[in-house]
C-alpha cells in the first residue's frame, strides 16, 4: 500500500486566502494545499474501481491492506474490513471519532493514523503536534508518501514510524482558575481513547438551575462512548479503575467532603484523612488519570473561616497531588502553563 499525500489541507487549504485569524496569518500562502490522496499510484480520493467500497471511503489494495478516509462530518461505512492499516480522518472535526474507531476495532496500535483536512480550527502547527502525539496520530507535509508503515519521502527529511502510539503520561493535574478551559483540555487529552471514564464530583445540580445547565454542557461535550460515574468516593474509583480516568474536578470534590464531614464549621480532621486517602490511591493508581482542579493561590484572601479552610485544604492537596504526577499544567485563557 502506498499513500501519495498531494494536499492535507481542507478545501480552502491552510491558510485560508485572505483570512485574517491569528492561525492563517502566521503562516504562507501555500504552506497547506487543499486535501489529494492517491493510493498505489492509480486510486485517487474518493476511491472507486476495484477494492473500494463505502461509498469511495475506504479501498482494498491489492496487497491486502484496508485504507479508510473520513472527511468532515463522515462516518465509518457500515460492512468494510474488520481492521484498518491506515486511517485517514478529520482530527480537528471530532477526535472522538478516532476513539470510536478503536473501541470497535477498526483501528489499534499497529494502524497508521493521519491527520488530514486541517486548517484554522487549530492555531498553529505546534498545536496540531502537541494533539496529535496525545492521540497518537501523525500530520505530514503535503508531497509525503507512506508506503507500507514508513515515509518513503518526506519533503522535510522526517522519518515517520506505525501507527505506534505514545506513551502517556500516568498522572495529569490540571490548574486553573474559572472559566479557564481546564476541563476542555483534560478531555481533549483523551478524546481518541476507546474507554474512558469521566468522574464527576459535582452532583447533577437538580435543585440549581444554573448549575444543571452547567452539567449539561459539560455531559453534551463529552464523547458518547465515555462512561460517567457521579461520586465522592474518589479513591475507591481509583483504585477499581482498569480504564483511564478523567476527574472534573477537586474543587467541587473538596466542597462535597466538606458537606459530607459537616467541617464547614466543625472538626475538620476527617477532610484531611479523606485527601491523604485520595493522595495513596493517586500514588498507586492502576490506570491513566486526568484530574481537574482548580488553583487557589492567586485570589483574595477569604473573608470567612470556611473560605479560608476550603482554600487552604485545596491549595495543600493540588500540591501533594503535583507531587505525584508525572505532567502538571495550569491552564490560562485555554493555554498551556507547563510546570
């Protein structure tokens, strides 16, 4: 199987001519032509003659391998082989699409996965790097060909391995203040993951209209093929998990063992074993973990008791559980803060 890369842009190419967004204007013109695959020399997207099939999605090449391309807004055609060699997809349109495609087996760790169609929906091309290692997917310069699983000729002189995926990170703590785009980070890490279990600690919010809508935001935005777990009891979660884990977020979670402990203005020894159990559990996780908190170390200082407990509590726990994790950012105004 050879895949001939002409253009890897959408169909106004990368940048958008006479577009004045902050992702087009830095780069020039040309840098992205509008997307062109041929496959095997002769086979030009969308496929048609022998082998293909979808509707032109997907072909069979002579040597057995399956190619699938997803344009925008596509899905998988129902009756194509059982497992893809190569996958072709909108990564920017819904990465979730690519965890969908492994939870049912039509693509795995050995699939080759491109990143193509791209354009301003990403900032720059550091970006689009950075989200497709978490994803374990490839972009390349337009001209590249793949034959098999390695670049034949890559404008630039990169090599390109598989469809080998990255390594994650084990432990993830995410900080930011409100409204920061934490939790839209924490999922975009694990948007092509084929099972993840998002824990909310929050409650549905049934008696707050405000807050409920909150919680229906946040449920719509999340893939469909995630699970949800609404608890407090973080360290059991933890510690049963075989799957990775998004946590959103401690914040809330300390606010409920508040409630749960009556410490607001009572003993408040029980919230501080709570978090060294949620901490061991954190330690000794099985399993990939994401959580969401929020930093409290930059505001006011609380005019209340509570408000001082509860900052201090979070602020003490965000610090033992950087302690143990592998990658801790703080989100600003969606950016990333590595630290």
């Amino acid at each position: 199987m050879k895949l001939l890369f002409s253009g890897t842009a959408g169909e106004a190419g990368w940048p958008v001519p006479g577009c004045p967004c902050a992702s087009c204007v830095r780069l020039p013109p040309g840098h992205r032509r509008p997307f062109e695959l041929v496959v095997d020399d002769v086979a030009r997207f969308p496929f048609s003659g022998a082998g293909a099939f979808g509707g032109g999605l997907g072909m069979v090449c002579p040597d057995g391998r399956a190619v699938l391309c997803l344009p925008p807004g596509r899905e998988p055609p129902a009756g194509g082989p059982a497992r893809y060699d190569a996958v072709v997809l909108d990564l920017l349109d819904r990465p979730q699409r690519l965890g969908e495609l492994r939870r049912a087996g039509l693509a795995d760790d050995r699939t080759l996965v491109v990143a193509a169609w791209l354009d301003h929906r990403v900032r720059s091309e550091e970006e689009l790097a950075r989200r497709l290692r978490l994803w374990g997917a490839v972009a390349v310069p337009d001209g590249t060909v793949l034959e098999g699983d390695r670049a034949e000729a890559v404008p630039d002189g990169t090599v390109l391995g598989g469809g080998g995926r990255e390594v994650p990170a084990r432990r993830v703590l995410l900080l930011g203040g409100a409204r920061s785009g934490k939790s839209a980070e924490a999922e975009l890490r694990l948007a092509a993951e084929p099972y993840v279990t998002y824990v909310a600690t929050g409650g549905d919010g049934a008696a707050d209209g405000e807050w409920a809508a909150r919680v229906r935001a946040h449920r719509e935005r999340r893939p469909a093929h995630w699970d949800t777990v609404e608890t407090t009891d973080l360290a059991a979660v933890i510690g049963a998990a075989r799957t990775p884990l998004l946590i959103d977020g401690l914040g809330t979670w300390v606010a409920a063992v508040f409630d749960e402990c009556g410490a607001w203005e009572g003993e408040r020894a029980p919230v501080a074993a709570r978090c060294a159990e949620l901490v061991a559990a954190w330690r000794a996780t099985p399993v990939p973990l994401v959580a969401v908190s929020d930093e409290v170390g930059m505001g006011v200082v609380p005019a209340t008791s509570a408000g001082r407990a509860f900052r201090d509590v979070l602020g003490r726990l965000n610090e033992q559980l950087a302690a143990e994790s592998e990658y801790v950012a703080l989100v600003v105004a969606g950016r990333l803060l590595e630290l």
